[in-house]
C-alpha cells in the first residue's frame, strides 16, 4: 500500500512539473502581471496613450528642463495605460534621516502620467484615499488632490482621471507649481 501511494504521489509530481514547464512555454505571459509590457502605439492604441497628451518638448519648458537634455521616455500598460518621462542628466537632491543620521540623497528628475478613462467621482475617491496629506485643489477640474509625499496630483475633468506624479526638485512645493501647469496643458487635450 505504501509503495502504491509513494508511486502516485510520484506521478503527481512529474505531471504537476510538466505542466509547469509547459504552461510557461506556451504562454510567455503569464509573468505580464508582474512585469510592465512596453507599448508600440498603434493609430487606434495612441488615442489612448497618455504620451500624446504634451509634447516632451513642452513638458521640458515647464518643468525648465534643458531642451537637449536627454530623456527616457517609456509608453507601458500596466491596470492602465502609463507615460514614464526621466531624466538621469538632471539630479536633485533630498535629505532623508537614515539610522538617526541626515544623509543627502541624489535622484533623477521624473514624470509618469496615468490616464483612467471612463472615470467616476466615485473612483476618484476611491483612488485618493491613499493620500495621508492630501490638498484638495480648486478649479483645476472637477476635482483634484495633491498629495506632497506621493509627489502626485490626481485630478477628475471630463470623464478622465489622471494621476500626474512630478518630482523635479526636493522642494513639494516647486513639484505641485509644475505639476498643476502640466495639469493645465493635459485638460486642454482632454
């Protein structure tokens, strides 16, 4: 009897590693849930890409990046389509207290946009409750919430929702001024 159960216990596993073998050769993504999948915009995909918002040139004047400062951009789907903008060439600094210690800390300037189409106030709420500092902001659109940790503003106007994270700079308030006018310039596009 024993060796009946080790022998079927045996042949459960060999399937069971098979399969697992298998199940990843046929589907390569299976892991997209956790990795992000860059996006080549297509005519009908591009409607639907947060890149075509602002120009980079246009983001650049406002946020008074050097016009031939190199950018990364990347264009990925993850829950919702996303614009990644960095600049590795333009640093700013932070102190942070680490182990009771104050050490400066160095990070390349970025922008990342978030487009949630078909939104409804009720997801806005939903989306913002995660802001432990957050600031509702008046007339910018229907509603919006800068959240000074997250360094994002989220903002409901014309059925979308955009989650603008800028951090240029170590000062919050200098992110929020540029943040609110690329906001300004995502709206007009809306």
């Amino acid at each position: 009897m024993k060796k009946a159960l080790l022998l079927i216990t045996a042949c459960i596993l060999a399937i069971a590693c098979g399969n697992s073998e298998t199940s990843k050769s046929e589907n390569p993504q299976t892991e997209a849930v956790a990795t992000e999948k860059a996006v080549e915009p297509t005519a009908t995909e591009s409607a639907s890409s947060p890149c075509g918002f602002v120009t980079e040139t246009k983001i650049k004047e406002v946020l008074g990046i050097a016009a031939d400062a190199t950018t990364e951009m990347r264009d990925v789907m993850r829950t919702y389509p996303t614009c990644f903008y960095k600049w590795e060439s333009v640093m700013f600094s932070t102190k942070r207290t680490i182990a009771g210690k104050e050490v400066s800390l160095d990070f390349p300037a970025e922008v990342a946009i978030i487009l949630v189409k078909d939104a409804t106030p009720q997801m806005f709420e939903t989306s913002t409750k995660v802001y432990k500092d957050g600031e509702a902001i008046e007339g910018l659109a229907d509603m919006a919430i800068w959240g000074s940790t997250r360094s994002q503003l989220t903002f409901l106007a014309k059925g979308t929702m955009i989650h603008l994270h800028v951090k240029v700079s170590g000062d919050a308030a200098a992110n929020k001024a540029k943040a609110l006018a690329l906001a300004a310039l995502i709206i007009q596009k809306l």
